[in-house]
C-alpha cells in the first residue's frame, strides 16, 4: 500500500530560537507533526514540520520570520521508523515503550505499551513525561474516582490514571483519530473497560459536562488552548482539586 506523500518544512537555527519557532509552526495549524533536533554538543537546531500537502513556503517564512525550506520526503512508513528510532521512557513508576522494546521491561514499573499511530503521545515529549511522574506523586498521596483527560492523544494518561487508581477515566480529544488510537491503547494496556474515549471540542461536549466535576484533570495540550479554556476547566473541577497541566 502507498503512503499518502509528505512535506518536511525545516529550518536551522539556535537552540534558544528553536522553541518559539516550532510553537510557530505548530499554532500555524496544518502541519502534522513539528519536531526539534538539537545538535548534541554544539547551539545548532533544526525545526522540522511534517505535511500532507505541500505547504507555502512563503508564507511560513514570514510566520516564522525565517528562511523556511520545503521539500518532499521519499515514500516510506515515516510512523513505523520514528518510532523504532525512539527508547523507551521512565517516569515515575511507568515503564512507557513501543512493541519492538517489548523485551526490555524491567521489573517493578507499571509497563505501558503504546503505539502513536497518528496521535500525539508516547512519553519521549517532556511535558508528557512530567505529567506522568506528577501522577506517579499523587497516587502516593490520595486516590482519585473521576478523572478527565483533556486532549488525549494517544490515551497515555488516561491509561496511567487508570491503572494507578483502578477506576473509569473518561478522555477526550478533537481528533477522531487520537481517541480510536487512544482505545486501541487501552485495550492493548489491560484497561479498555476504564478508559471511555470521546471526541469532544473543548469541554463543551455533553459527555464531558455531564461528568463534572471532576476531582483530577489531566490537560497536557498547547498554552494557547489551556488559556481559552481555562475558565471552563476551573468550572469543571471539583474545589481544591488537582490540575496536571
């Protein structure tokens, strides 16, 4: 079967530059996926933004204030290679790794085995990682029995909510996409029977009222959207609950 084509818009620069220019690229809209490599032991970086169709390079140039260079990428399954390419992760008690590291679990993790498909999500992303680790904290706290997690992904921490506190989590995401990959996870984790995935703009979405108040709420998405929907998140939650952004 033929992969669909894809377009790498990339751009080099300094370490300290490449952030604000990815969250350009990324708050652009359309590209699929926006990365950064980093030069190990030197300033350099390279952003690099994934299509399905041919981007304007004009445009992003003058969104990003930079030289953007477009080119097409050779037909290859780009998801299966990146993610042979990527080690699995600890944080906290989780074990996270993909199917080809299935011989390296060690013992005493809660293993986790998630496959991103075309979502967003398999702990390698920092803000994932922490928010893992922030779980791991809390469930040495307190338990939680009505969790939310805004903007799944690939369901990574609805599954770890899951089986820190063996009870439902209801997640969401806008991407029809990310919440069948997010079941197809949960499934695959021992913990379909408590992850309900739902696609859901916001927290507007009658499932995700009718569940409110929430005494956890997971959000790991972009700054721009947590501050559009912030007031609805603080509606959402029960007093003094906990926020894991």
């Amino acid at each position: 079967m033929t992969n669909p084509p894809l377009w790498k818009a990339s751009v080099a620069l300094t370490k300290i530059e490449a952030a604000d220019i990815a969250a350009v690229l990324e708050l652009e809209g359309s590209a699929q996926a926006v990365l950064i490599v980093e030069e190990p032991f030197a300033d350099g970086a390279v952003v690099e933004a994934l299509y399905t169709e041919e981007p304007d390079a004009a445009w992003l140039s003058q969104i990003a204030r930079r030289d953007i260079i477009v080119a097409p990428l050779p037909d290859q399954d780009w998801i299966r290679l990146s993610q042979e390419g990527l080690p699995p992760v600890r944080a906290g008690r989780f074990f996270v790794y993909g199917a080809h590291d299935a011989g390296t679990v060690p013992h005493g993790v809660l293993p986790m085995k998630i496959e991103a498909g075309l979502a967003f999500g398999t702990g390698h992303h920092e803000t994932t990682a922490l928010c893992l680790a922030v779980l791991s904290d809390l469930a040495k706290q307190r338990s939680f029995r009505n969790v939310l997690d805004l903007g799944c992904g690939t369901g990574l921490l609805a599954i770890g909510a899951a089986m820190l506190w063996k009870r439902p989590v209801l997640a969401s995401d806008i991407d029809v996409v990310a919440v069948e990959v997010t079941r197809e996870n949960a499934r695959a984790n021992g913990v379909g029977p408590l992850v309900r995935a739902v696609t859901a703009d916001g927290l507007t979405s009658p499932v995700l009222a009718g569940g409110a108040p929430y005494d956890l709420l997971i959000a790991n998405i972009l700054a721009g959207p947590l501050t559009q929907l912030a007031p609805a998140i603080q509606r959402a939650q029960q007093p003094g609950a906990p926020l894991v952004l």
